[in-house]
C-alpha cells in the first residue's frame, strides 16, 4: 500500500494515483456532446422531459451563432444543425427562433470550407451525418443548400455502397452512425452495454424506431437505462446531456498507462499496487481478436497496441498477432472497411511492434512520408492537434532509430513554443498539448536528438506547474462526431508531465 510522503508533489501524485485506481470504472468519464444531446433530446427525450438539456443546449451557442470550438470550424456543422434542428423542432418561442436563425446564418457564413477539406481532418462518420442533417432539416422547412456539401454527399454515397457489402451487426463500426444510415427497422441490435453502436444518438434513434413494437419491451428498457448511465459519465447531471461515445473503458485503461510510461512513472512505487488491478481490467476487456476502445465494441488497432505495450512493460504475456491482423498494405486500419487510415494509430502499432522486437517497415515508411516540410505530422482523424500526432509519431520513430524525422519533428515543437513556455495548436494555449509537447521532447533528449532542448524542456515545466491546479474546463481537443475531452486520461496526461519534471527537479535539489 502507498503511504503519501509529505513532499511539494504528494498531492498530484495522491491525485495520479486516485485516476489510476478508478481506470475504466462506470465505463469511464466524458465530456458532454452538443450532437448526441441534441439528438437525444428530439428523438426520444427523457422521462424528465427535454427542457433542462435543450436549456442547456442553448446555452452552448456561441455569439457567431455556430455551436463547437471555433478553433476547429470542421467539427461545428454537426453540433450547429443538430441543436438547430432540437430547437426548431421543439421550441416555437422567438428568443429559440432567434438562435435558429442565427445558426443557419453561420452554416452559411462557412459552407465553403466542405470544398477542399482533407479527408484525414473530417469528424469521426460527418460523411454520414452531415448530410442526414441537411437532408432532416429541409424536410421540416430549414433550408440549407446541399451545394457547398456535395463532396460530402459523394463520399456518403460511396460509403453506402461499400456498406451494402458489409453485414451490419451489433459492436461494429459502421453502428456507431447508425442514426444516419437511414435503416431504422427496430431490429435485434443492441451490444453488449446495451446501446447501439456505443452511441446516444444511435440509441435514441432506434428506440424511436422501436416504439410500437411490445416484443421489444425489454430491450427498449435497456436501452434507456444505457442513456441515464451514458448521461452519468459526463458528470453535468442534466438529464439528456450525454457524450458521443459511451463507454470508453478500453481508451481509459490503454491511454492512461501510455503516458505514465512515457513519464517513467508506471513502475513507480506509489501505483505499483495498482497494476495488477490494471491488468485484470485489461484481461476483462481483451479478445483473441484485440481489444476496443469501449466495451467488446469492435476491436481496433489503437488500444489493441497499447494494450500490448501494457502488458510487454508490466511483464506480461501478449501477442503480437492481434496488431497484424490490421495490416492493411503499407499501414495498419483502424477498424476494418475505413476509407481513410489513422497516423496515430499507426503510431501505437508501429511502437507496439517495435518494442516487442518486430518492425514493420511499410508502416513506418508510412509514418515518414507523412510528414509535412515544416516537420509536423497533421492533425488526426482522432485528434484536433498536430502536436499530439506528432508526439505519439515521435514516440514510434524513436525506437526506429529515425534521426532525421526526429530532428525536423523537434524543430517543429521548438519553434511552435510560446513565449511563455506553453503550446498550443490554435490561438490559446493548452495544459494538454503542453504537456503531450514537453513529453515528446523529453522522448527527444533520450533518442540523442541534437537540438538544445534543457531550456525550452524547462521553461515549458515550469508553464505547466503553474497552471496544473488552476480550476478550470475540459480542454476537448479529441475528435470524434465532434470535439471531446476524455476526463481521466487528458487529466493524467498533464499530471504524469508535471510529476515528471517535478520529480527531476527534487533529485536535482535532493
């Protein structure tokens, strides 16, 4: 059992071994979704009625009169419309008329963006909502013109047709957007947390479908009870307000101990009671096909690699082979079928594969080439920040011996510090990606990268122990139907980065 030491770091480290304790418990934590809640509340609203999340929807607008982070205006279509439609739909008053109006006038003040996106920055299943959307909200009088969306309805189409060679079945992928497929027969399709696809808005839509049918009685209230416990995670306790994705017990217990490792703090004695308890979570959820981000969701290749990098560094056995069968060509898929593959995640499997002593040379010749000339790895189809792609791509090239990418990834970071010692990929800075950043450029110093990192390293640590207890909001820069903070895991990111320069600096002082 660990005792607290009364030192300037105990608290953080009682608080770091606190998250770690509860990994993966009632299904993990999350940020609330503008979508999903939207979704929710106009589809099949709870029993407590639609009124307290749709004022809190509402109260998500922000004064361009779009919903979402303006930092990333391609993740705010979906919220936008989907709150339109809840609002237009549900409320009739002029100050909810208003906000309508002012929404629309927002969609259309940026629609020209849909032009020449890049595939690899489009929010998790847009090609499927966002025209659904569109297509919902002229049927009931909103006009949106389908125009400047019309690469988006192609790449919908064609996922339709790849569809149509897919069995749909429960915990696949393509059930996550179910909502937006346009088959609402009220089959038999709920997983095993009893949701569709691990979605509220996917769940909400078939239980709207399924209304009328008493042979699924049960299941319908099931499915209801997976709302509340969807609506618990985000910690808001409005009833209505969910996440967009729920549970995501995998992503818990596979990211978190990836940043301890990388903060040398995972055999540290204050959590070393822990790992077992870790490892049985990890057994609970593993397959001999890999492992989900959920809960035996479908496998996919990003936490199965990590997983496989927990147990290698707790001494554990594990097998490789669960990463392979991802192979698709030069790269690793995601999940099975997906149009578009995942840097980051071919990062995780590349160091996975590394560390276990098997290269993968396609894959990472795959991580080479893309990389940008000014060093960076672009943002991903998981993430909003180039700066964690490119700390998790720095990660996987460091035990390829990959100096030269290295060293243009390192200048990457340097020169986007600011002169406050933090970063951050938009106008603000961010305790997250300041801390992804220090730990990139720590993994930097250990590759023998020769740039001058000690006094950059610094001033960063010294950004981030200033600003680990202030109070604030979740900085949700994860992608998925929309931006999302993943409570836990984004909180021992920036507690392992700060425990790891503080406690270099007492042996220092000692």
């Amino acid at each position: 059992m660990f005792h607290e030491i009364q030192t300037p770091i105990s608290s953080h480290l009682q608080e770091l071994r606190n998250l770690v304790k509860n990994l993966g418990r009632n299904g993990g934590q999350i940020s609330p979704s503008i979508y999903d809640t939207a979704q929710l509340l106009r589809l099949y609203p709870p029993y407590q009625g639609s009124k307290a999340g749709l004022d809190w929807v509402a109260a998500q607008q922000r004064a361009d009169g779009g919903w979402g982070n303006p930092e990333t205006p391609i993740a705010r279509d979906v919220p936008t419309l989907a709150a339109i439609l809840a609002l237009h739909t549900l409320r009739r008053d002029r100050a909810s008329q208003e906000r309508v109006k002012a929404g629309l006038a927002f969609l259309r003040s940026q629609a020209d963006q849909w032009a020449d996106v890049h595939y690899d920055l489009l929010p998790i299943a847009v090609e499927m909502i966002l025209p659904a959307l569109i297509d919902e909200a002229n049927r009931v009088g909103l006009h949106v013109d389908r125009l400047p969306y019309r690469w988006l309805f192609q790449v919908k189409a064609k996922k339709q047709q790849l569809l149509t060679k897919i069995q749909i079945a429960p915990a696949t992928a393509p059930m996550h957007s179910w909502e937006a497929l346009g088959n609402y027969t009220p089959l038999k399709l709920l997983d095993r947390p009893n949701s569709i696809g691990h979605s509220p808005a996917a769940t909400a839509q078939w239980l709207k479908s399924a209304q009328g049918h008493p042979e699924l009685a049960s299941a319908r209230a099931a499915a209801e009870k997976y709302l509340q416990n969807a609506a618990a995670a985000t910690g808001v306790d409005i009833p209505g307000v969910v996440p967009y994705v729920w549970p995501i017990t995998g992503f818990e217990i596979t990211y978190a101990p990836f940043a301890l490792l990388h903060a040398d703090l995972l055999h540290h004695p204050a959590l070393a009671d822990l790992l077992k308890p870790l490892l049985a979570w990890h057994d609970a959820n593993q397959t001999e096909m890999g492992m989900s981000s959920g809960f035996h969701f479908a496998p996919d290749v990003d936490v199965t690699a990590l997983s496989t990098v927990f147990r290698q560094a707790i001494g554990q056995p594990f097998a490789i082979e669960t990463i392979l069968r991802f192979q698709s060509g030069d790269h690793f898929c995601t999940y099975p079928h997906e149009l578009n593959p995942s840097v980051f995640s071919n990062a995780h499997a590349v160091y996975a594969l590394t560390k276990a002593g098997h290269r993968a040379p396609a894959a990472e010749q795959f991580l080479k080439e893309r990389q940008l000339a000014n060093g960076r790895w672009m943002s991903d189809k998981w993430h909003t920040s180039w700066i964690y792609t490119t700390a998790e791509v720095i990660y996987a090239l460091a035990q390829c011996g990959a100096l030269a990418e290295l060293h243009k990834a390192g200048v990457a970071l340097l020169n986007a510090q600011k002169a406050d010692g933090s970063w951050g990929s938009g106008s603000h800075s961010t305790r997250a990606e300041t801390s992804v950043a220090l730990m990139a450029l720590r993994t930097l110093q250990k590759a023998g990268c020769e740039l001058q990192l000690h006094a950059p390293i610094a001033r960063g640590a010294q950004w981030v122990c200033a600003h680990a207890d202030i109070a604030h909001q979740p900085e949700q820069l994860w992608l998925g139907k929309e931006l999302y903070s993943p409570y836990r895991v984004d909180r021992v990111y920036e507690l392992s980065a700060r425990l790891a320069f503080e406690s270099a600096r007492e042996r220092v002082m000692a």
